[in-house]
C-alpha cells in the first residue's frame, strides 16, 4: 500500500521531507502577493492563481498540500473549485477566504466541505497558524487506517466512506464528525469534541453537520446528554 503522509503540526515540510505545497487562490493581485511571501518566509513552497480556472490548471501539476481559496472568484465559485479539487484529491486541506463573515455564511462554508473558513481583513500570523493546524491534522493518524460501525466504512486516508460497498460523499466537515463518532461507535462524543473540528465550535453547524449525516447514512445518531452516539449496529 502506497503511504500518504501530511506535514507534521509545525512543520515546513510535506512528504518526503519536502516543503509543504501551499495553492493560494484569490483575484486581489495584493493580496495574494503578500499571502505568498508570508508562507514563502515560513519556508513552504507557495503557488497563486488569480482565478479558479487557473486554481485547477496549477493544482494538476503544482499538486498542492493545502490551498487557501477566495469564495468569490471572477469565474468560478469557490465551492465549485473546491469541489473540483476534491474530487481529485479527496483529502486535501482547503481554507476558504472571504469578506462574507455572517454565521450563516460561514456555515454555508464549512458544510461546503472546506477545512477552514477566514475572513477578510485576516492577521497573517492567524493564516500560517490555520495552515499548520490542518496540514497537521492528517498526520495525527497513521495512514491507511479504515473505521468500521457495522456496514459502515471510513478510510482515513482517502477520506472516503462507503456503506453496503457504495461510496457516499460527505464535505469536509461532516467527514472530520463522522470520523470521531466511529472512533468509538456506540459510545458518547461530547459536542465540545465534535465543535473542536469546526472553527468556533458552532453548535448550530455541529446539529445541521449530523442532520445531514443522518440522511446521507442512514444511520442512527442519538442526543444522549450532552453528546451524540453513533449506533454500533
């Protein structure tokens, strides 16, 4: 099996000790360019689009480690880019950026699928912190590692969960739930625990991510007290 790895919290590097691939996508000609020295001084190797055409033509041959994504791009929307990214690589780490900062509009985000939502005006300093939190995250658990709660499967390398031998997709978010829920199926996740994945820890967004989980699935996943259980069988 080919192993996959991600760049250690904290590190600069991707795999094989290389640096970590960073895709900055926004159509501010200013902004990306700071965006791109700040990460270059950090010592990860740093590639801009100024639109999303242009975002998924550098990302076949850039193949990125993460990407930070503007939602609103002169040709295509940012939820379509980052649907297009994840379906080539179903893993990879996305940063939406955005002048939208309404609760509704960041849960539209991250129900998208994407890691993290920032925005604008954002501190340089907060975006290399997001970058290394989720370019770490996928090295917290060793690669090739597969989840099962009866029928249901989940590999968390691919990021990809099937049920009775059907892939069923999920956006980010309600992958990353779903993952803490079938560590240990059966049991209770408090909801602090599932609002750790999502920026603010909104409960709002942790209840619409396991309603759509629910209906996707088809699984049983219960309120007990002040967390949610996911049914064994």
């Amino acid at each position: 099996m080919t192993m996959v790895t991600s760049a250690a919290p904290g590190s600069r590097y991707g795999s094989a000790g290389r640096p970590a691939r960073i895709l900055v996508v926004d159509d501010e000609p200013s902004l990306a360019e700071l965006l791109t020295l700040t990460l270059s001084y950090e010592g990860w190797d740093v590639r801009s689009a100024a639109d999303g055409e242009a975002a998924l033509a550098t990302a076949a041959v850039f193949t990125p480690d993460a990407v930070l994504l503007d939602m609103m791009l002169p040709d295509l929307d940012g939820v379509e880019v980052l649907r297009r990214l994840r379906t080539e690589w179903p893993g990879l780490p996305v940063l939406f950026l955005t002048a939208r900062d309404s609760a509704e509009d960041r849960a539209a985000g991250l129900l998208a699928g994407a890691d993290d939502y920032l925005t604008k005006p954002f501190s340089l300093d907060l975006v290399v912190s997001r970058l290394r939190n989720v370019l770490g995250d996928a090295a917290d658990t060793p690669a090739g590692t597969v989840l099962h709660a009866g029928d249901l499967e989940l590999s968390v390398e691919s990021r990809t969960v099937r049920r009775g031998g059907a892939t069923i997709p999920l956006t980010g978010i309600e992958f990353d739930v779903l993952e803490q829920l079938m560590r240990v199926p059966g049991d209770v996740v408090p909801e602090t625990d599932l609002g750790a994945r999502i920026p603010g820890g909104r409960t709002a967004v942790v209840a619409l991510c396991l309603a759509s989980l629910r209906r996707k699935l088809g699984v049983e996943i219960n309120g007990v007290g002040p967390g949610y259980r996911l049914a064994a069988d």
